[in-house]
C-alpha cells in the first residue's frame, strides 16, 4: 500500500502532462524587444521599413488616397470605398498616443526559376488615451524586388475586459473556480483509491472510467460564456454529421490565453466518472476478483 502511495505522486504529475499546460500563457518578447528587433530589421530591409512606415501614416491619418497605392490590384473591387470607410471607422477620431507592433513575421520563398516570393505579417495595437486600444492586422506580398502590398488588412476594437480583472467575481465565476479545484481532487482521489486496489473486477475498464471527463466545456473568463466541447453533435458544411462523446481532459482542467489582449479560456472536463467510482467505492458496491481458494468479496 505504502509503495504504491509512493508511486502515485509521479504518476499523477506524468498523467497531468498530458493535459494540463503548467505554463499556459508565454508572454514571449515585448513590445520594446520587438520594437529593438524591427529597427535592426528595417535598417537592413528599406523595402519593408518603406511600407510599413507608408502604411502606419496612411492608418493614422485616415488617409484613404494614401492607403490605395499599398494595396494588392486583386483586392480592390468596386467596394473599395465602402470597404475604406468601413476600415477606418474602426478607428476613433482622436490620434492615438501611441501604436505597439506586437507580432512581426516575415518569409522568403524561393522556388524554381520563378522571382523570390516575400511575405510578411505584423499586428499592431493603437493605443488612445480616453477610448479602447484597436488591434490591426497587415498581411503583405511581393514578388522579386517588387514594392510590397497589402492582401489582407483588418481592424477591430479591444475590450479591455479581456485582460482586466473583473470588479466582482460573481455566482457565475465563482462556480466555476470551485468546479476547476474540485475537478482534479476528484480525478487523484479515485486514482489513487484505483491503484490501491489491485482485485478490482473491470479494473482497466474503472481506469477508462475515471478519466473519461465529460461532458467537458469552455468558459470564458472575461465575458462568462459557456461552450460545450462534448458531448455534441454538429453537423459539417459537408452534411457530414458528427458526433463527439469525450474530450479527454486527464487532469479535469486546461488553461489558455492566446495573448496580452485576450481573456483566459478556462477548459473543465466534468469528472462523472471518477465521482461515480468514489460513489460505489464509499458504498461498499465495487467488486472484487476473488483471492485463490477464498470467495468473491461482496
């Protein structure tokens, strides 16, 4: 028994590295690191440096006849003007007091005899002093030595509630927090009630049992929301039903945050299984192979 207690303690921490990310959010570099790198960056790329800077004052300034010649010739259509008023009106009115690129990315491919394809990738958040931060994200392209241009350019508004602590927790989140603690208690207890007995009929069936967390949903710290992952059933595009009846969670619960401006996402796989296997455990009802020359226990 003494043994077996002893090796629960690695494998419990062996089982939850399948799950559970210990560190579920890497800030990665800042923005003045970035910022350090895309000097050195431009100073070595004028193509990219001349774009991004065009761009930045075109985005500023509003200033659609600016923006138009960084454009792609395939993405301006007859909307182009709706499409503009549409981008900018993401925007306050008022200057923001400062723009953070917080991504940068770029690739070069070289295939064939063909001219090298550059692309790169850059998110930025404009910061305003009295309205929300807005978060723009620039893909570009070029060909050979050709100036770079704009495929995809998108904008949206932040809700500082994504990374903000909220006033109150409320009944909501404060569920939730006692599920997420209570989860993994449940998960080790059955496990360890498991490994100490050895005769248990079904016992491998039990451990599938135990694990199996479902039904298993998302809850969105910041705005409360409640996704189910399993059991559902959804069907494709495709018409193509599918079913889904586990998400296997081994430790009950998951963290993750995709970045700075983003909520944390609170993963809970409901342990029914290991509940109901401490039930039977606590009643006396779980069956037992019998020792050699000796019944069946009860």
């Amino acid at each position: 028994m003494l043994l077996r207690l002893l090796l629960l303690l690695p494998a419990v921490v062996m089982t939850a590295a399948c799950s559970v990310q210990f560190e579920p959010y890497q800030r990665g570099d800042t923005t003045e690191e970035i910022a350090a790198y895309i000097e050195v960056r431009f100073g070595q790329n004028a193509r990219e440096a001349a774009f991004f800077s065009a761009l930045e004052d075109a985005v500023t300034d509003k200033d659609g006849p600016a923006l138009l010649p960084l454009l792609a010739p395939r993405i301006i259509s007859d909307s182009i003007d709706s499409d503009m008023a549409s981008f900018f009106g993401e925007f306050p009115d008022t200057a923001p007091q400062r723009s953070d690129i917080v991504t940068y990315r770029f690739n070069r491919d070289q295939s064939g005899n063909g001219p090298d394809q550059l692309s790169v990738t850059a998110e930025f958040v404009y910061i305003y002093a009295d309205t929300n931060p807005v978060f723009m994200t620039v893909s570009g392209e070029a060909a050979g030595s050709d100036p770079i241009r704009v495929i995809n350019l998108r904008a949206q508004p932040l809700d500082p509630r994504n990374w903000a602590a909220p006033a109150e927790l409320g009944p909501i989140r404060q569920a939730v927090r006692a599920i997420a603690y209570a989860t993994p208690v449940i998960l080790i207890l059955a496990f360890a009630l498991w490994l100490a007995m050895p005769r248990l009929k079904h016992r491998y069936l039990w451990l599938i049992a135990i694990f199996a967390t479902t039904p298993t949903f998302t809850f969105n710290w910041a705005s409360q929301s409640i996704n189910a992952l399993a059991p559902t059933l959804e069907r494709s595009d495709e018409g193509v039903w599918r079913i889904e009846l586990v998400e296997w969670i081994i430790t009950g619960v998951q963290l993750s945050r995709v970045g700075d401006y983003h909520p944390w996402i609170i993963t809970i796989g409901l342990p029914l299984g290991a509940s109901w296997f401490l039930f039977r455990a606590i009643a006396g009802r779980l069956e037992k192979k019998p020792v050699s020359g000796r019944p069946a226990d009860a």
